[in-house]
C-alpha cells in the first residue's frame, strides 16, 4: 500500500507536476539544472583538447549523468501504471509511455551514453557521435519549461504549415 502511494506521488511529481507540490517543483527543478548542466558536459567535452585533458573527469561526469537520467527514465516507467485516465493494465499504460514521443526521448536521452561506457572504446570504430546523438536532452527542457512546452505545442499543432513556409 505505501508503495502505491509512493508511486501514485512519483506519477504526479514526474508525469503531471503541480506548482503547489514543493517536492515536484524540486524534483522538476533538479532534473532540468541536470538536464542543462549535461549538455555543457556534451559540448565542452565535444572540443579534443580538453576531452584528453580531462577524461578521468568526464568519464565521471558521463556515469553520474547516465545514472540520473536512467533512473529518472526506470522511474518514469515505473510510475506510469497510475496514469488517471485510462483503465489499461498497469504493463499497458507502462508500453505506452515508453512508446510516446517524451519516453523516447527519455531512452535517447541516456542510452547513448550508456552504450558509450559499456562498449570497448575503438570496437565499432569512433563512437563519440553517439554522445552528440545524446544532445536530445535538449528536448526534455520542454518538460520543465512552459514556454518551450508551448513552443513544443505550437510546433506540433502548426507543424504542415510550418514546414510549408520553411
């Protein structure tokens, strides 16, 4: 029973934040500083010379973000079975979050990483385009910010017509 209740409290703070709730506003908070602070790590350590100068310090960077993220993303899984609106299986609405556009994002946005410290470094050649690939991150801003999920909605609604125009 407390489990579920740890659950149902995590589906809020992850899935539907309230404003009026300090725990998700901080939890949202910590995850977007997260969110930014990664993709200064993916750049900065984008640049040669600085990624050999400092690659006991961004190999650490890269477990502790690939950490973050992967258990903000097992816990999102996880808390998706109390989705309000639907009366699916707990698995069901579990698949459907992963299936959505943000739970690919999610997946994207540390299985990158995660491959890049599981494999050998040289087996399949220069690998470090998946770190960029990781720079998808960019997208989960959205879920922290109103005005970048307005612009997301914008795009979303408008999208044939905006691609008419460009």
């Amino acid at each position: 029973m407390i489990l579920l209740n740890v659950r149902a409290h995590l589906y809020r703070c992850l899935h539907a934040p309230d404003d009026q709730d300090r725990f998700s506003v901080r939890i949202n908070f910590f995850l977007g500083f997260m969110v930014v602070l990664n993709i200064v790590e993916v750049v900065w350590f984008s640049i040669p010379a600085v990624s050999d100068e400092y690659l006991g310090f961004g190999r650490i960077s890269a477990i502790v973000f690939v950490i973050i993220f992967g258990v903000e993303y097992l816990l999102r899984v996880w808390s998706a079975a109390d989705e309000p609106s639907s009366d699916e299986s707990e698995w069901s609405k579990r698949w459907r979050y992963m299936r959505s556009p943000m739970g690919m994002v999610d997946l994207l946005s540390f299985a990158p990483s995660l491959l890049l410290l599981i494999l050998p470094a040289g087996i399949f050649g220069d690998l470090r385009i998946l770190k960029l690939i990781s720079i998808i991150r960019v997208i989960k801003l959205t879920r922290y910010s109103d005005s970048l999920a307005m612009l997301g909605r914008l795009y979303r609604d408008n999208h044939t017509t905006l691609i008419a125009a460009a």
